[in-house]
C-alpha cells in the first residue's frame, strides 16, 4: 500500500467510514472491501474532502455519510433495499414489533407508482377520519406524495402521538380531491383475529393480516381462546397480507403442515439453510383464500401450505414476492435493508415474480369488497367458494 493510500485510508477512518462500509460489506463479502476496492472508497472521500473545504455551504459529515450511503444502495436499483436513517430505521423496529406512532394506513400493493389506500386500520385515526379503501394520496403536508416511494411516503405518515399531519387525497367515487388532517397516535396492531364464521359454528374463520415478530404467539393465543379443537374445519384467510418475518411465517405454518420443509433459503453462493416445522400441526381440515395481495411471508405460508398438501388454496395468484430483505444495523441508529436471499417453497419452486396459483381460482366481483374478519352472512365471493370448498374437504 503506497503513501497516498494509506493517508486515504486513515481519512476514511477518521470520518467514520470504515465503520459504515466495513458493517455493510462484511454481510455479504466477509470483509476485504477497503482494501481490495480502496481506489473506489478513496473518490467517495475524496468528494468529501472537496465538500468540507471548499463548498460554500457548512455541511455536517453525517449529513454527506448519509446521502453517500443511501447513494449505494439506491444504486443498485432494487425496490426492497434501502438506506434508513434513525428516524426511519426506529419506525422498521416498531413496524416488525407490531407498534408505532402513525395513522394507520395500509397501501396496496397493486400499484407501487400509486399510493393507494388499501384500507385504513380499524380504530385508527385514518379510519375514524373517512378515509377509504382506493383513495390516492397526492399530498402529505407540503410534499407533493405523487413523487415518492411508498417506504418515503410511510416514513412522512408516521411520527409522534399527537402530532399532527394533513393528507390530500383523490377520491374516485366524487371524482375531487379531499383534505383530511389527522392526529397520529400509538398503533398497536393486532396480527391474527379468530371467530366462528357467522352462520357456521362448527367453522374457524382465522385472518392473519402481516407477521411481525409476534404473529405465531399471538395466533397460538387466538387458537387457545377459542378452543380450536371444537371446531371441524377453518378457513385461513391470508388476503391483502404484504408479509413481514421470515421467522414468524415460518412458526404460523408449523401449525399448518405436518413435520418437515417449509422453506428453503438460498444465498448469493447457493448456500441453502432449510426451514421446518416446529411440530404444532394442528390436523384440521382448512383451506386458504389468497389474492394477489399475498405476498412474502404470506406466500411462504400458501407456498408450504400447497406443496404438502395439507390445504386447498382459493382466490386468485398471488403477489410473487420471493426474496429475503436482511436489516444490517449501522452506526448512530442507521441501517441498511439489502435483499440477501430468495427462497423456495418444499418442492424447491421459485414463485419470485410468478406468484402461486391457488387449487379453486375464483374473482370477487366489479366492485365487490373482501369480507375480512366477517361478522354478518354477508360474505364476499371468495369467502363462499372457499366455504363450499371446506365443506367438499370435510365430507
């Protein structure tokens, strides 16, 4: 190593590069980046040397670590990975625990230029303010939302309870635009709801709505309190779930499948590690609805789910989503989401961009709303075939 780069490398490390670069490369080279890659990493330093002394601005060196960072990342132009600063990597935390300060907005997926109101959350201020499923935000506050990502667009919505934030949004059915100001609170969202389904007693109608780190727990205590071994058939319905925790599918499906493969995760290298059941195999005749909304771990549950063949899938295909995200935390609160993995389903299918074909392929109709967590006979198209299919199963 020459003089100049050995002044560039102690440079690095007095800006605290190494620490950023070293954590971020170390998951997927195991180190060797600083020096086999030590021209590269001496022009980002470089630049940063040029910005402190002769930009005519006074700029903080975390502020540049950040752009230069999240510049990285952004590079590699894939949708799932992203640079987070404290600020947003605090709002993944409590995203995966289940808990945070926000509106309760969950966007759709169908459309990731769009931020499309899914639906707002039960309880929620978005729900108590009108907000409806198909609204499209324009504006958050003084941010024009059509010209950000729906990760940006999460990250504005979430803050602190009882701050206050104002979104515009288009609504179809008045073909106009409506103001609608909330008061963010704490979001404690409940994963798994359990109910007899109404009309059918002898039916356990189970709606899993993400897996964040509590979903299996709070699925075991759901089956507890209704005393599932009462019932003779159940319909998981695992429409509209975006996924979540690899860890936590893979507990719920251990419900669902007898012991064996649930999931196969395969690395960059083809290092494959294998995901079973934890052994909690409940043995009761279930189907499952799916739509093109299930996506990630939820297809990892319909994936294992189909490939054993101990469920009969109803809807439509799902969202195809058959990648794994790694949270790698930096320094000073940051971190760094990359996709590490894909994995495949029990008979070693990859669904990524394919999505799974459910057994009973059934529409709901022009217009027609999923009945989620039902609590009338009204039930929607795919609730019904999928009843008439758990019936055909139970016979």
């Amino acid at each position: 190593m020459d003089l100049q780069e050995s002044r560039w490398k102690e440079y690095l490390k007095n800006l605290g590069w190494v620490l950023v670069i070293g954590s971020l490369i170390f998951t997927v080279a195991v180190g060797g980046f600083i020096v086999t890659h030590l021209d590269h990493v001496g022009r980002l330093a470089k630049v940063v040397q040029l910005v402190k002394s002769d930009y005519l601005e006074e700029v903080p060196v975390d502020t540049l670590i950040d752009g230069a960072t999240k510049g990285i990342v952004d590079s590699l132009g894939d949708p799932y990975s992203s640079y987070m600063n404290a600020q947003e990597n605090e709002e993944l935390m409590q995203q995966i625990e289940g808990k945070f300060g926000g509106v309760g907005i969950i966007l759709s997926l169908k459309d990731p230029q769009k931020l499309v109101v899914l639906r707002p959350i039960k309880n929620t201020p978005a729900a108590k303010a009108g907000l409806q499923p198909g609204d499209v935000i324009i504006k958050i506050d003084d941010v024009d939302a059509t010209t950000i990502d729906q990760e940006k667009a999460v990250s504005l919505m979430r803050g602190d309870p009882g701050t206050k934030v104002t979104l515009v949004v288009y609504r179809e059915s008045i073909k106009r635009n409506v103001t609608v100001p909330l008061t963010r609170e704490n979001i404690a969202v409940p994963t798994v709801e359990g109910l007899a389904l109404p009309g059918n007693s002898d039916i356990a109608y189970i709606g899993i709505s993400q897996f964040s780190s509590n979903t299996a727990l709070e699925l075991n205590e759901v089956l507890r309190n209704m005393d599932i071994s009462r019932y003779k058939g159940m319909i998981l319905d695992l429409r509209y779930n975006h996924g979540g925790e690899l860890e936590s599918a893979v507990g719920v499906t251990s419900y669902f499948v007898q012991p064996g493969p649930i999931v196969y995760i395969v690395d960059k290298g083809g290092n494959t590690v294998t995901k079973a059941s934890e052994g909690n195999y409940l043995g009761i005749p279930f189907v499952v609805l799916v739509n093109e909304e299930s996506a990630s771990a939820a297809e990892i549950v319909s994936g294992a789910i189909r490939d054993r063949g101990t469920g009969t899938l109803v809807g439509v295909k799902t969202f195809g989503k058959g990648i794994v995200q790694t949270i790698y935390q930096l320094d000073s609160g940051t971190s760094v989401k990359l996709t590490t993995a894909k994995y495949l389903t029990p008979n070693k299918i990859d669904i990524h961009k394919k999505g799974i074909e459910p057994d009973v392929q059934v529409k709901l109709k022009d217009g027609e709303e999923a009945t989620l967590s039902p609590t009338t006979k009204a039930f929607d198209t795919q609730l019904t075939e999928a009843l008439k299919a758990l019936r055909q199963k139970m016979e």
